[in-house]
C-alpha cells in the first residue's frame, strides 16, 4: 500500500517559514480554506496553522545550539484520530494513506485532537470544524499541474530542500533513500501509531572557544595611540565607544 509522506532534513533547515507561509497562503485559498486569523497584529494573536515552525535553544552556554524543527500531521499509519471520531469525519485514504478531515461531517467535538499525541490538528472557531496538514491534496491529484508541482506547497517554497515528498514504502523513492541512508526517524514511536512523516538528524559540530575570545577586548591600535584621527574637531565613533 502507497503511503505518501514527508521526510524533513532538520540539518539543513534554518527556520525561514517560507514552508509555514506557504501553506498558509496555498490552503487558504484553496479546498482546505480558509484557515482564519484573528488579532494576528495584538498581543494575542490566534489563528489556525496547518504547519508550523518550533525553533529553541538547546545547551549551556557558550556550548549552545539553536534547532528549527517543522511540525504538521504526521499522516499515521495507524492514526488515533481517526477511530475516535464519531461521525466519520477523520478517515484515511485508503490509495495512499494520506489522513484528511471531512469538515460536511465534522462536528468540532475536538475528540480526534484530544486524541493526537502531536498536537497536529487545531478547530477553526469560525467554522467549529477541526483541520490539519492534508498533504495539499488538491496539488497531488491535480492532473492540471505539471508533475514536478504536484507536491505539497511547503516542499515546493523550502529554500533549502529540506522537505522531501513521495511514498516510504517505495524502497527506490527519494523519502526512502533518504530515511535509509540518513538514519530517518519517527517522532515518539513508542505511542505505536507508525508516524509516516520521518526527521533526518542533524549533524552535530562541536564548536570549541576558549576563554580569552568570550572576554571584550579593546582595539589594539587604539590603546597603543596609533588610531587614525579625523580632521575634523567633532567626536567620532572610535572616541566616544571602548572598541
């Protein structure tokens, strides 16, 4: 059975959300639309998301790192969400196991969100109807489209390629390759629901700093009188600052 997915490289993503924006615009205005806003310019903003990007700060200082890690539906192979659902509105396609949301059937019982792990599914309080990442299924089964652009919108706008598409249980396909040859992972395997998304690792470069180049130290032609002047009387930079 084809189970489409995505395979996201974490060592190369740097946290642009071009794939957040992306997505917002494409479904937006799209079959899955539109996925509202509210106050997005207050202090408390609020909206729905398809994809978001989650970046913190991991280690100790000086020895720190900073992840950007995407999250969206991870398309579960034996998805939670979906036998909770008492009227049928979360289902997963059987032609390639993409897991999608009926909202004519939803009823914004936010069992199917409860039910989730991932926190990957969020209600409309416009609609009072539950979405989530549909892979942009009206881009892959639009036969309009060239080949090449039938791939969800977030993959399409990544700068860096760090989105792949295409089917995990194709042993030749680029996802495949990928999750082999760079020890893909599932997120939280332990809750048994075979995520069909995968995360390549990032490689780790320690970075080594001594102590003398954590301590501010002035400029040397300045303490030894030998900095260039202005011509003018006024105050400069190099005068009014200790570097």
């Amino acid at each position: 059975m084809t189970q489409l997915a995505l395979v996201i490289d974490l060592n190369v993503c740097v946290g642009c959300h071009a794939c957040v924006t992306s997505c917002k615009q494409w479904n937006t205005s799209g079959e899955s639309g539109y996925l509202s806003d509210d106050r997005p310019y207050d202090k408390d903003p609020t909206g729905v998301f398809f994809n978001r990007v989650q970046t913190f700060e991991v280690g100790s200082f000086p020895q720190t790192e900073t992840v950007h890690f995407p999250k969206s539906c991870l398309h579960c192979e034996d998805p939670p969400c979906v036998p909770v659902c008492p009227t049928g509105a979360s289902y997963k396609r059987p032609q390639d196991g993409i897991v999608l949301v009926d909202y004519d059937k939803c009823i914004g019982c936010k069992y199917c969100a409860w039910a989730c792990p991932y926190g990957a599914r969020e209600i409309d309080e416009h609609q009072q109807v539950m979405k989530k990442c549909t892979l942009c299924v009206d881009r892959i089964d639009d036969p309009c489209l060239p080949e090449a652009e039938r791939q969800p919108a977030c993959v399409m706008a990544c700068p860096t390629n760090a989105r792949l598409f295409g089917d995990i249980h194709d042993s030749e396909s680029v996802v495949s390759k990928a999750i082999r040859e760079s020890a893909g992972y599932t997120l939280m395997p332990e809750w048994g629901t075979q995520p069909a998304n995968h995360y390549l690792p990032r490689n780790k470069t320690e970075l080594r700093l001594r102590h003398d180049e954590l301590e501010r130290a002035d400029n040397p032609l300045k303490v030894d009188g030998q900095q260039p002047k202005p011509l003018t009387e006024d105050s400069s930079l190099g005068d009014v600052t200790s570097w």
